[in-house]
C-alpha cells in the first residue's frame, strides 16, 4: 500500500505520486505519468505491486466509495508484450456490460495518440450500477495506452440519477473529456528519477500556458 503525499516537495524528496495545481505526477514502472485534471482532486486509494498499480482521484470531500467523479489511473507492468490497447479496451469495455445488461450502453471512440504513443478509447455506461453506494447512474471513459511494455489505463468516471434505461451518451461532453484524457504524458524513467523531475519540463510547460 502506498500512502499519498500531498506536499510537492515532499513527494519529489520521497520518489512517490505529488499532486501540483491541475496536474498529477505518479511514478509507473517504465514512466512517469503525468496527469491533467480537469479540476482540483485528491487521491482517495493507493495500491500497488511489483507488477500493478492503482491510484483513484475524487473531488475534495468525496471517499474511495462515496464519489460522484473519479480519476483512475490503473498500470499492468509487461502487459503490453501479450495484448494490444485497443484489445484491452474491448475486452474491458465488453466485461463491462455484465454489470448491467439491461442498462448497458457503450461507445468505441477508437485509435488514440497519446504523447505519441498508441491508445484506444472506450465509453461505457450503466444506467444503474450495482457499485455504486446507493442507486446510481455511471458512465466511464477510459483511454487505454501502450507505453513500451507496460499497459495503462486513464479512467473517468461520472455518477448521476439512476436510469432504468441506458444513457444517450453526450458526445460534445465526451469530446472534451477525451481531450484532457489524451493530454496524458508519459515520461522515461531512470533508476535515480523521481516521478516529478522525470516530468518537470512538461509540468513546467503546462504551468506557462495557465
């Protein structure tokens, strides 16, 4: 388990996840990945192994259970030697709709640059998820990408009011959720780089533009 560190200069001292403003820098095996957040969240579940890793992000209030948005950033070490991201993303995506036939809705967005590397991009929808706390709608997008052999998937997702019939899936909305999605970097990692140093340049950058 790892505990989040909320202190910049904490996290770039101790090698772990840091949060900075609207962007989001976590250690992966091969890269660091550095997230934009579409708004101000705070990590609510860490975990990781030597081969996997999970980190959930939520609004300032909400829990790893109760959340009505969450960031997911989910990292399967060597993944990427057996299957392809558009693969996962399909697979992913079809294992999905056991949670809710009846309510069930999806979108293949497709074929995803990512900092250049390969990604493929779903949506998924129930119009009643059973994981939710209380009776619930839950629609998630989910950029799947190919970083050397590693696989990781970016997560979005959004409850709102129960359905009893699947979501027509906003499209314009979805636009500009992809787009923050793909801003995903994936920075190289050396044995002596810490997660936010591996990324400063791109952080840097983005601080610049705000």
């Amino acid at each position: 388990m790892i505990r989040p560190l909320f202190l910049v200069a904490l996290c770039v001292l101790a090698g772990h996840a840091g949060a900075q403003g609207n962007v989001y820098v976590s250690r992966g095996f091969q890269h660091a990945v550095r997230l934009q957040l579409p708004e101000h969240l705070m990590p609510t579940f860490e975990q990781a192994t030597d081969q996997e890793y999970l980190i959930e992000l939520a609004p300032f209030g909400q829990s790893a259970i109760q959340w009505d948005k969450r960031l997911t950033l989910h990292g399967i070490k060597t993944l990427g030697q057996k299957i392809t991201a558009r693969e996962f993303a399909m697979g992913w995506a079809r294992g999905y709709h056991t949670a809710c036939p009846a309510t069930y809705s999806a979108l293949n967005i497709g074929a995803l640059n990512v900092n250049g590397l390969a990604g493929h991009a779903v949506v998924v929808s129930c119009g009643m998820s059973a994981a939710a706390a209380k009776q619930r709608s839950e629609t998630t997008v989910n950029v799947v990408v190919q970083a050397g052999e590693d696989l990781y998937e970016i997560l979005w997702a959004e409850r709102a009011a129960a359905s009893a019939t699947p979501l027509l899936l906003d499209q314009s909305l979805l636009a500009k959720t992809l787009h923050w999605l793909a801003a995903t970097r994936f920075c190289p990692l050396t044995k002596s780089s810490l997660p936010m140093g591996a990324c400063r340049d791109k952080v840097e950058a983005i601080k610049t533009r705000l």
